[in-house]
C-alpha cells in the first residue's frame, strides 16, 4: 500500500505490503496495524483509493479484488484539487 499526504503522516511510512484478497480486507488489517494512532482510521474514511491504477470510486471494498504483488494507492483529500 502506497499512502500520500496525510495518509503517509498518520501511517508513520510511505508504503507497506499488504497480504490481502480484496481492498476492505486490506483496509481492515492497515487498520488493525495502525490501531495506536487513532487518526490514520479517520483519514482511510475520507480517502479515495487505486488499485493497480484503477480507481475504485465507489464500488464496495468487498467487491475489489487485489492481485499479488498489485498496489494499492491511498490517496485523502487534499487542498487545490
């Protein structure tokens, strides 16, 4: 996983791998191992994702699968676009 801005703040990294079937069970265990820091949670509500470069938009993370060795990219909301 890829984490900017704000992201890559309350994550304490720029990236870390993930070992996940799908988007929400990756998001899941990002959560659980950043569960100190109760900021990075807030932050993943309000971030947008890409998987593989694709944007995930608003299908169900359930519904997203990740491929081995793909990137997911956790991108928050930023100012000027």
């Amino acid at each position: 996983m890829r984490y900017w801005a704000a992201a890559k703040a309350a994550a304490g990294t720029a990236e870390e791998p993930y070992a996940a079937a799908t988007l929400a069970e990756a998001l899941d265990a990002a959560r659980a191992a950043h569960a100190a820091n109760p900021e990075f949670a807030r932050v993943l509500l309000r971030s947008s994702f890409l998987v593989d470069g694709d944007p995930v938009g608003t299908r169900n993370h359930a519904a997203v699968p990740l491929a081995e060795g793909g990137t997911v990219e956790v991108l928050p909301p930023f100012a000027g676009g």
